[in-house]
C-alpha cells in the first residue's frame, strides 16, 4: 500500500493531539536521557534525534526508545567511548522552526563547553531530516551524521530531482528558503562533498519496504557506496536497530 506523506504526517499528528501526556510544547528546555559509556570516558558524544513517532515500549516518550530498543546497550556493549543523549525533540520544533536553535542551545554548546569534541548525531525518520538542518545550520559542530530511514521530502520535490537526471543535474532555480525547506535541503545535499569517502560525514541506512524509501534511494545514489547501508525492513526501530548494528560493525565513529 501506497502511503502519502501528509498522510501519515497528519495521522502521528493528531494521535499527539489525542494521546495523554503527550505534548507539542516548545516552551522552557528540552527534556533529554542521559546515558554515559561504559567505561566512562570523554569527549565523545551521541546525539540520537527521535522520530514523529515511537514504538509501542516508549509512546508516551519517544525519545526513550533509543536506550528501549537497545541502540545504547549496542553502544556500551563495543566499548565504545560516547556518551550519549537523547532529546524529546518532538515535532512542534520543526513547526516552529526552533529546532536547530534548541538543539544548538541545549544540547550540542553545552556539551561542548563540558569538553565533548567528536560529536555525531543519529536520527530516526523524522531524526534524521532534522540532522540535515542541524548540520546545514552548524557543520563545525558535527563530528558525522547517521540518518536511519529519514524523511527527506514529499514527492514534489523527489520526482524533480529524479526527471532531471538526479541531484549532480538537478538545479533549483531561485526560491525561498524559509518557505520552501525541502528545496532548500536537497540544494544543500547537491552541494555537500559527497564523492570523497573521507570528506563526507553522512551515512543512510534505510529498509527496502520503508514508504519514504523514495527519497532515500535517491540520496543513497549520490553518497559513496561504503556510507549506506540497505536491508531487508519496513520503517520501524526493528529496521533501524539492525541498521545502526551494522553501522557500528562497520566502526564508523570516528574519535580523531
């Protein structure tokens, strides 16, 4: 079955509108999980980004599913040396376009001025569009991305990129960029180094029955071979969890 994006947009939408306990403040900072590594050791850090949504075991706070599903235990039992945090960074941020100025404020300078260095961020759906603005907005900031079955755009934007030939003969004309964000990040992505394995920071794991693997799989032709990563999968944190397993088999995180 065929999902539309607004459609499936709009139905986790209300759901918030409807479930109790949940909320689309953004007022006051954004509640975070803490997790530290084990053994303890610094200056690295995990920015997980959570998705519109989450799995049945963390509903009510979806940004706990990342330590629920077992993305921190896969972390700890490497022992790898990050710290990691996840912030309830819900979809009200992105509606009010606050997003990147509270992760910015909350999460990432404070970390920064405790000493963090290598920091990376890992986000699901949702996530993973939002690590895009994150690190359009800020690149100094990010050590590398991991975007696990992202959001990257409805169809509009998708089949222009695809009748031009795809992104390396795309060109997006003039257009506003606070109106028209899903241009904008594709422009972004065009211009990103993205044929030197050690200049791009990005890496996309996706499912091949994800219903927003069109986007995906365009990106996926543009970046080098070695930083994605596809399965068998649907878009759920069963699929995302493989994924990030495999991504931190392949020892991604780089600690320079």
């Amino acid at each position: 079955m065929k999902h539309s994006v607004k459609f499936v947009f709009g139905i986790l939408f209300c759901t918030y509108l409807i479930l109790p306990g949940c909320s689309l403040s953004t007022k006051g900072p954004v509640k975070t999980s803490w997790y530290e590594s084990i053994p303890e050791i610094k200056p690295n850090l995990i920015v997980f980004l959570r998705g519109m949504g989450g799995a049945s075991k963390c509903l009510f706070s979806p940004h706990d599913c990342f330590d629920k599903k077992g993305f921190v235990s896969a972390v700890r039992e490497r022992n790898l040396p990050f710290d990691m945090v996840a912030p309830d960074l819900h979809f009200g941020y992105y509606r009010d376009r606050t997003f990147v100025d509270r992760l910015k404020k909350d999460i990432i300078q404070p970390a920064q001025n405790k000493g963090y260095k290598n920091i990376w961020l890992v986000g699901v759906s949702m996530g993973g569009l939002g690590s895009l603005f994150y690190l359009k907005a800020h690149p100094d900031d990010i050590e590398g991305v991991v975007m696990l079955g992202p959001f990257l755009g409805d169809d509009d934007i998708l089949e222009q990129i695809i009748v031009a030939g795809g992104l390396d003969s795309w060109e997006p004309g003039a257009y506003d960029k606070e109106e028209q964000w899903q241009k904008d990040i594709w422009s972004f992505l065009k211009g990103y180094p993205h044929n030197d394995p050690q200049e791009s920071p990005l890496f996309l794991g996706l499912g091949k029955d994800d219903y927003y693997q069109k986007g995906q799989s365009l990106l996926a032709t543009y970046l080098p071979s070695d930083k994605v990563v596809k399965i068998n999968g649907k878009h759920r944190f069963s699929t995302f969890y493989k994924l990030w397993e495999l991504f931190l088999e392949k020892d991604i995180l780089r600690t320079n």
